[in-house]
C-alpha cells in the first residue's frame, strides 16, 4: 500500500436514529478495536431533533467525537462535515442505521490493502456479500447501476451502498468540489474522483439485512429515488457538459463559505 496506514477515521452519519445510535456505536466500535490499526469514530448528528446527538454522546471513548448541528441537511452534507474533521489518512463512512454489519469495514479494509486502492466500495453486488433485500429495490438498484454505467462509466456495479473506503489524498483533491448534500453524494464525489484520475475503484463483499428497516424506510424511498435521479443528472451536467469539478473552475469551489471542506493531510 502507498504509504502506512497511521489512523483509520470512521464517519457515522445519523438521523433520527435515538433508538438504536448508542447500540450502533458500539457495535462498530468493537469492530474497529480488533483491528491492528489505531482508529476514530466521527458520529454527525444530521439535524437535533429529536435525542439521538444526546444518547450518541452518552458513548464515551477517547477516539469517539460526536458533533452534529440543528437543521437536517441530508447525508451527502453530513458526510462531508464529518470528513472535514477527520484526522485519519484513511477514512471510511457507514451509514448509521442497523442493515449493514460493520464486520464488512474489516473486509473492506482488508480490499484496500490487497488492491493498493484509491477507493473501496462496499458492493451488494459482489459475488461473495450476503443480502437479503427486496426483488422490487434490486430492481431500482441494478437500474440505477446501468444509468451510472452509460453517464460516467464508471467500472463499480453499486455505487450507493453506505460503506466506503477513501485514501485521504483523494478527499483533499475531491471533497472541495463536491456540491450534493443528499442521495447523490456517493455517486458525485466516486465520479469526480474517477475524471482527476483516482482509477483504483474496486468493489468489496458486505452483509446486509434490509428488511428489518423496511417498515419505516419504504414510505420514503420513492421520493428519495427521485431526489437521487435529479442529483444525478446534475452531476452528470457539472460533470461532462460544463466541467464544473476540473482545475480551471478552481475559483468557483476553492472554498465553500457554508462549509469549510478544506483538510490537511494527516
């Protein structure tokens, strides 16, 4: 691998999640402590309003730093604040919610030292993952990858899963450019990071039990497919059409007052 993993940062970025962000923590804590790397977990409360930012900080732990702000802004903001204050030159993020085992961060870390990689994508459609998802939600997922496949080309067949791995480096040349605040994010800063010329994506197994969410989760997920699609074809335009993310616009995104997304390499 390119240089010697000295910190493994891990963003956690969570929504009304007051029930399970304390067990949530803790679980993928105890992931991290088996690992020979030393870690920091980073929860982002995305929006306080309701007790998930006070039960998440009743998990006390040198490397754990919860921060959070009011409003709710979307898990693409959520991430990228998180990530602005990470210290780790490596960083991943997994969503907070209860689908994904957080064993898959071992196994994706162990991919990104045998790939030497840019980038680790936790993948549902790795031959070796384990999922139990619903047949119509395979259906919107594998369409989405053909439309990902034809706009940016890229060589990853599920770009939105909430598992990734990023060598820093990348983050300081791709998070300051990025724009997506919600669904799109994954698909933006992957994209953007391919055209600067970080190739080495790969893809690694996961385990995901979806349908213990999907009482609560369905009821929104249409309208979120929606938001994602329009997201995405925003990124496509800024992407190919007006260039938007290359160096000659560097004025336009240099510095985002909102949001400071500057980070120094650890």
């Amino acid at each position: 691998m390119r240089g010697e993993i000295k910190l493994i940062s891990v963003i956690i970025p969570c929504y009304k999640q007051e029930k399970t962000v304390v067990s949530n923590i803790k679980k993928i804590r105890n992931v991290l402590s088996r690992l020979q790397y030393a870690f920091e977990i980073i929860v982002v409360v995305d929006g306080k309003i309701d007790n998930t930012f006070k039960r998440a900080k009743t998990v006390k732990g040198e490397n754990i730093k919860v921060v959070g702000y009011s409003n709710n802004y979307g898990k693409g903001y959520a991430l990228r604040y998180g990530m602005a204050k990470s210290r780790g030159n490596l960083v991943a993020f997994i969503d907070g919610g209860t689908d994904l085992n957080p064993r898959g961060l071992q196994m994706l870390l162990a991919h990104f030292e045998w790939y030497n990689a840019d980038i680790i994508v936790g993948s549902k459609w790795h031959p070796v993952s384990k999922v139990k998802y619903p047949w119509w939600r395979k259906i919107v997922s594998k369409t989405y990858g053909v439309l990902v496949k034809i706009l940016f080309g890229l060589r990853i067949r599920d770009t939105q899963l909430g598992m990734k791995f990023f060598r820093r480096e990348v983050l300081v040349k791709v998070l300051p450019r990025l724009l997506v605040k919600k669904w799109a994010f994954d698909i933006e800063i992957l994209s953007v990071a391919d055209r600067l010329g970080f190739k080495r994506i790969y893809e690694a197994p996961i385990e995901l039990d979806w349908l213990e969410l999907e009482s609560h989760v369905s009821k929104n997920f249409f309208r979120s497919v929606t938001e994602m699609l329009i997201d995405t074809l925003a990124v496509f335009y800024r992407l190919r059409i007006v260039k938007y993310y290359d160096d000659g616009n560097q004025r336009k995104w240099k510095y985002n007052k909102k949001l400071n997304l500057r980070i120094n390499i650890g």
